[in-house]
C-alpha cells in the first residue's frame, strides 16, 4: 500500500481506490478511460471552507467568494457551486457563457478579460453585470455601450498595487521579486492611466464605479504578501478617492485569487519547501489588514463586498483523471530489468512535460490499492511524444486492464487538453455519494474533424 496522502472523501475499500462512496474502478468500466472525474463533495466542502473561513473574520460586511471558472468551467459544475452561493470570476466571453448557462445569479458574476469588445461589454450592461476595466478604452466604450442603452455600467477597476515594502521572491521565479513581477505583468491598468481615468467618471453619467478588483496570482503563500498587496489595494483605493471626487468609496473590493491547495505539486512553482496556511489564516491577514489601513485612511470598511476568487484552492482536490494499462513491456536484454505500462491517457491530457521523473500529482493503483507499491516502472502515455507521466516510479505489479489515478487534477487540467495526435479529448463524471453521471461526454473522433474545412479544389484527392 502506498503512504501517499489521500484527501478525506478518497478512502480505499477491499483493495480498491473509492471517491466519496463510487468504487473507481467501476467508475473506469462503466465510463471508459481516460476520464476526468469530479468529486461534487469535495468542492462543496472547498467552497464553505473559503465562505466559512473568510465571513468569520469579516462580520462587518459580506464575503462573496467569486470562483475562477477557468480551473474547470463545466457548467454542471458551475450548476453546484451556483446551487451553494458561490459567485464566480470570468475571463471572457466563453466563460461568461459558461457562468450563464451555469446559473449564477447576475451580480455574483465579475466579467474579467483581456480586449473586451464591445459584444461582452454590451451583454455585461444589458444584465447588470459587473465589468472589471483593464484599460483605458473599455472605461469609454461602457460609457458609449451604456449611453446607447439607456443603462449603467458597473465597473471596477483592475488595479496594479504597488508592494513597496515587500522584498519578497516570487515562488515560481526565486530569482524575481513579487513587487516587480506583479508590475510587469500584462494584466491590470497601469497606474499612471488609472490616474489619468479618474476624472472622466465626473462626466460618465452612465458608468457607475462600484470597486477595485486586483489579482497578483500565486506568488507566495506567505501572509505577508497578503499584508503588502491589501495595504497597496487600500493606497490605490485613497488615491481613486481623491482623484473621483464626490466623497467616492468602494462598495467592491476584490483581493482576486492565488491561494495555494495543500496537496497541490504544481511543477511550475520552484519554491515549494514551507507550509501552506491554513484558509483562516489568509482570512485573518486579508480582513485585518483592509480594515486596518482602511480606517488609517479615515474609510470605514462597513457594508463593503470583499470579494476573493480562488481557483486552483477550490477546485484542486476535486478531481481526479482515471486511465487504463493497455500493455505491459518488460526489457530483459543487456542487463537491464525495465518496465513500461502503456496506458490510455498523456501528458496532452494533464498538462505536464513529456518526461517526468517525479509527476506532478500522486499516482495510485486503484485496484491494487492495498497492495506493496515495489515494482519500479514507467507509466506512459499514448501519444508519439516521449510522453513519460512517471519515471520508474514505484506501483505494485501491474497488469493489463489495470485502472491507475492521478489524485488533485481538479484545476486547470481539462480545460487545457488537446488534440495531439488527432486524439479525441476525455470526458468528465461527476460523482456524489454513491451516484456518478456524466458531465461532459467525451469527445467523438468525428468531432476532432469537425472544424475541418477541405476546399473545392482539393475535394477530389
Ligand atoms: C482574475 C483572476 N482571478 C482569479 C484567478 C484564480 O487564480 P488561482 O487559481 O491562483 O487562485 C485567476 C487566475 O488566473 C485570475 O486571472
């Protein structure tokens, strides 16, 4: 049996890997392989960790958990969180749609995204939705949309704080500061244009500046980035104060996403060897430090939204990608003792690097669960890249038919398949307690065709 660490709704029973009461291996018999599957329990449990942990420290207005729908825009998942309360962070169009057809009520949704046109930026309007601005035109174009409507456009502005007293390093590049890398970052209003903006709002009678919004993204987990980037939100937030005029004061601020999930291995995060805190801590610095440099500010932080939007935290654990050994290859020759279990899945289907020494995410046999992991082998992927998933990594023997899982794949894994070797991508179930159903079907082979378009003069070929 393995000692990896297994999230509280994974268990193994008679010798079989089970998420919350669904036996995965008759999960990988009746869906087929490879397959994403979601735990609906486990992102409920995310999602009232985050509101639960936050709301605590923050009696004095209410927390809106906004989750990313990037990390895994399924609208049956959406449906869940949407269900529970959970507001959501979207980048785009696409994922606009995905939040509609997903249920989220109209002012728990954040339209985010890089060159809005003026599409989402009329569609925004028209329902009510708020529109973070990450450039000076889209503050003209909601004036001119909103005019045209006879409507108001909510806004907020994406803000780039300015951390001058932190002289931390960024865990993704210990060789770059936070402070520098969260200013040259593409995304976010530049500072000298946000100043540049704030007058015109005195004569944008239908734009209505609700808030500040800001993400840093995850370059630390310690709280004193946390502290830094809210004083430098509460900075910006004085400086629009008294560039608007009029006594203006946030009704939204957003503190955006960035929280780590414990059980994450991300490869492409360097620094990885300190303890990840708890959710309340996070809360505990955020709201402390708001409230704080707020009232240094004479701002009272009383019915204020603070709004957070994990992505990677809420969903991580939620999932995990099931896929079959097909064949077993054993070297014998010059010396060697070397095994290969061909699978069914690839490094297209996770997002990882073709040759992985030590995987990004735990792997375990699901229905050899309690047997010695002893036997070295490469798991392997199906594609012609050198698609090593595991290298020699130790399982019990395997076999053909095996059903073997990646544990944590929940964030930013699906939404980034492709179709490499004409490979029609996986689909994903959702299970809760002891149901499983579909909630995106895989994808046929005809479909990888589908976008094809073969021209008149080359038909007869
Ligand atoms: C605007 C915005 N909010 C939230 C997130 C979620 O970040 P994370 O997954 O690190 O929590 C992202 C990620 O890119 C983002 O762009």
């Amino acid at each position: 049996m393995s000692n990896i660490q297994l999230n509280p709704l994974l268990s193994i029973r008679n010798g079989n890997l089970y998420i919350e009461d669904v036996n995965t291996v008759d999960i990988a018999r009746e869906f087929g392989t490879p397959l994403f599957v979601v735990s609906e329990n486990i992102l409920v449990n995310n999602y009232k960790a985050f509101r639960d942990g936050f709301q605590k420290y923050y009696p004095e207005g209410r927390i809106r958990v906004m989750a990313a729908v990037k990390a895994n825009p399924t609208v049956a998942v959406r449906k869940v969180l949407s269900r529970e309360g959970c507001g959501c962070d979207t980048f785009g169009f696409g994922e606009l749609e995905t939040a509609l057809r997903g249920g989220v009520p109209y002012e728990d949704i954040a339209v985010n995204g890089s060159i809005k046109g003026p599409e989402i930026i009329r569609k925004a309007i028209d329902l009510g939705i708020p529109i973070i601005l990450d450039n000076m035109d889209e503050l003209d174009m909601c004036q001119d949309e909103a005019k045209k409507m006879s409507k108001t456009a909510l806004v907020l502005l994406r803000i780039k704080p300015y951390m001058k007293d932190l002289e931390e390093p960024s865990d993704f590049f210990p060789q770059r500061l936070i402070r520098d890398m969260t200013q040259s970052v593409k995304y976010g209003i530049p500072t000298s244009e946000v100043i540049q903006m704030l007058p015109k709002f005195a004569n944008m009678p239908n734009v209505k500046l609700e808030g500040v919004h800001t993400h840093a993204g995850r370059h630390s987990k310690k709280p004193i980035f946390w502290k830094s980037l809210v004083t430098s939100i509460v900075d910006m937030i004085k400086t629009i104060h008294d560039g608007v005029g009029n006594n203006w004061k946030p009704e939204i601020v957003s503190v955006g996403g960035g929280f780590p999930s414990d059980m994450d291995k991300e490869s492409r995060v360097a620094v990885t060897d300190y303890q990840t805190p708890h959710i309340e801590d996070f809360a505990k610095v955020i709201t402390e430090t708001f409230r704080q440099e707020m009232n240094k500010h004479g701002f009272s932080t009383k019915g204020i939204i603070l709004e957070i939007e994990p992505g990677r935290a809420m969903y991580n654990e939620s999932g995990i990608h099931l896929f079959k050994v097909h064949n077993m290859k054993h070297e014998t020759a010059h010396g060697m003792d070397y095994q290969w279990a061909e699978t069914d899945t690839s490094e297209t289907f996770l997002s990882i690097g073709g040759l992985n020494v030590t995987p990004p995410f735990d792997l375990v046999s699901c229905n050899k669960a309690d047997k010695t992991y002893d036997t070295k082998v490469d798991v392997v992927g199906i594609t012609c890249n050198y698609d090593c998933l595991a290298e020699q990594t130790k399982l019990p023997q395997l076999a053909k038919n095996d059903i073997l899982a990646f544990l944590n794949t929940g964030s930013y894994i699906e939404p980034y398949t492709c179709n490499f070797n004409a490979l029609p991508r996986p689909g994903m179930v959702m299970v809760n307690g002891s149901s499983c159903e579909w909630v995106k079907r895989p994808e046929t082979q005809e479909e990888v065709f589908s976008r094809h378009v073969v021209p008149e003069r080359l038909q007869n070929i």
